[in-house]
C-alpha cells in the first residue's frame, strides 16, 4: 500500500471518528438530562410542600447548598 495513500486513510478516519464521537455524545447527553434533570430550586420547593413542609427561602437554600456539596464529592 502506498505511504500517502495510508496516511490519507488514517486522517479521514481519525475525523470521521472524532464527528461521530463528538454526535454520539452530544446525542447520550441530551438523552440523560431528559431521563434525569437537575434539581433546581423551585423542585426542592415543590417537593417540600408535597412533604408538609414550609418551604422558606432559608431552608431551600440549605439543601441546595447539600446537594452542590453532594455532587462535589
């Protein structure tokens, strides 16, 4: 086989892998925030009331602030 004809090969490959990786992700992405979006606040609101609490602004923002600290682990 011929050397540039080789190396071609291997750069069209390699960007043909990079686009599909690039589409494969974005793709898996889009689909896992669907299944599973983030909690904001007014969620934690909504769920604090379906509980019997009352959702005040300091008590939401102390679990926002434990569950920041519980994704940064």
């Amino acid at each position: 086989m011929n050397l540039g004809l080789a190396i071609v090969l291997i750069i069209v490959a390699l960007g043909i892998g990079l686009v599909g990786g690039f589409y494969g992700a974005r793709a898996y992405m889009k689909k896992y925030f669907k299944d599973n979006p983030p909690i904001n606040e007014d969620m934690i609101v909504a769920m604090m009331s379906q509980m019997g609490q009352k959702p005040s602004a300091k008590k939401v923002n102390q679990v926002m602030n434990m569950m920041k600290h519980q994704q940064g682990r």
